[in-house]
C-alpha cells in the first residue's frame, strides 16, 4: 500500500523566538489537521517595533499523510 500526501502553507508567529513560531504553528494546524508527518520552513522574517523585534513569524509547509476509504 502506498501513501499519498498534502500540503498546506501556515505562517507561526511568536513574541519569544522563531522556534516558539514553529512550535505555535505546528500546534494550531494539528487542532484542524490530522496525519502530519513533515514540515518544511519556506521564509523567516519579524515584525519590528520601536527599532526592536515585536514578532517572530515563519512560514512553513506541512505535509500530511491523505486518508483513503
């Protein structure tokens, strides 16, 4: 039996770290999303205020294992 997959892009925002972006990602995708299996990290990039960082965002694609009937 094979598998087949999706993907689908999410961006991951945290005040603390690009790791916490990830990690808050991964946890609200897998809220509506079941069978993840891989992520992919396609962009890092902030938010700056007040010549500080304000927020760390990170735009991944997730993979996830298709259910089949």
């Amino acid at each position: 039996m094979s598998n087949t997959y999706k993907m689908v892009t999410v961006v991951g925002t945290s005040t603390q770290s690009y790791d916490a972006a990830i990690a808050n990602a991964l946890s609200d995708a897998t809220a509506t999303v079941r069978n993840l299996s891989w992520f992919e990290v396609q962009e890092q990039r902030g938010r700056i205020v007040d010549g500080k960082v304000a927020e760390y965002q990170i735009k991944l694609q997730i993979g996830f294992r298709v259910e089949v009937p």
